[in-house]
C-alpha cells in the first residue's frame, strides 16, 4: 500500500474507532461507519490510478482496494440486516439463521475464485486483477464503490465480499446468541 493511501486507510480506521464511543443507536453507527468508509475509499479514488507495471496494478486490486471496500460491504450488510431484522422474537431468531447461510451461498457460488485466491495462487491475476480484463456485470450485483468500471476487475469485489461475510458471520452469530440469551431469560 502506497503511503498516502495507507495514511487514508489508517484515518478511516481511527474514525471507525472513535464511532464506537459515540454511543449510537445500531442502526445509526452502522450507517456513520459505512460513510466513514464510503469516503476513505473516495479518498483513495481521488489520489488517482498510477500504476507504473501490470504487478502494481494487480497488488492493488487483490489487496489495496479490498481492504477498504470489504468495510463497505460490511457495513452495508449490517445495515440491510438490521433494517430488515423483524421484531418478533420467533422471526427474529429464523431471520438471523437465515442470514447465516449468507457466507456459504457466496462461498458456494464463488468456490473456484475462492479456492483459487486462499491457495495463494497467482497465476491467474491477470484475469482477475487487472482492470483491462474486466468484464462488466449487471448493475444489480455490483456495490456502490463499483460504479466507474475504470476502477473495476473481476476479482476485487469478490475478496471484498468474502472479506466482509467472514465480518458479517461473526455480527450474526452475536446476535444470534443475544436472541438465545433473551429467550432464555423470558
């Protein structure tokens, strides 16, 4: 990571961390947290693509953009998860179970790429990490910091999802347990 973009990177992770002490409502620090990264990787964007080789280029698709775009999905998620949670207890419990599976749909859907980027293979990086390889996909299953195909390849927002549903797992499973441990009590 270039150094002015690590600086990016670290202020968003200190403004995610600083959040935490606001005491806000669920709902409300996710949304704050999703535009606190929404910027950070504007922020990025702003400084401009300067790639001087193919590898520069491929380093920053397989691990730079990711590492800020698996936020936004994270917290996009949270934020979906929580608008749609439903209030009654039983619901409640079958809507978080649900929302597990999550992570091993898009593990199945996506086993090849997944297999291929966890083995720490690098022989197709070209294909999946360099912009002029990118083929675009319906606008429907894109994020929102994936609107300017110039800043698109076919693998990023694939680590970036993996990335953020290993995060949301963990959100679901806590409220999960929470939902057990207020069922319990009643």
């Amino acid at each position: 990571m270039k150094e002015e973009v690590r600086e990016i990177y670290l202020n968003m992770i200190s403004a995610i961390t600083q959040a935490d002490e606001l005491n806000l409502p669920e709902m409300a620090l996710a949304e704050k947290k999703l535009l606190i990264c929404f910027f950070g990787w504007e922020g990025v964007k702003a400084l401009g693509k300067k790639f001087n080789t193919d590898r520069e280029e491929i380093g920053f698709f397989r691990n730079t953009k990711p590492a800020f775009t698996c936020l936004i999905d994270y917290y996009s998620l949270v934020k979906e998860a929580l608008l749609h949670a439903p209030a009654d207890p039983m619901l409640k419990w079958t809507y978080w179970n649900k929302e597990l599976g999550r992570y091993a749909r898009f593990c199945d859907r996506h086993k090849a790429f997944i297999d291929y980027y966890e083995s720490g293979g690098h022989q197709n990086d070209r294909h999946y990490f360099l912009t002029s390889y990118y083929v675009p996909r319906e606008n429907g299953t894109i994020g929102i910091y994936d609107m300017d195909n110039a800043w698109c390849t076919n693998g990023d927002s694939l680590i970036s999802r993996l990335k953020a549903l290993i995060h949301y797992r963990e959100f679901v499973t806590g409220n999960i347990k929470k939902q057990w441990k207020e069922n319990l009590f009643k």
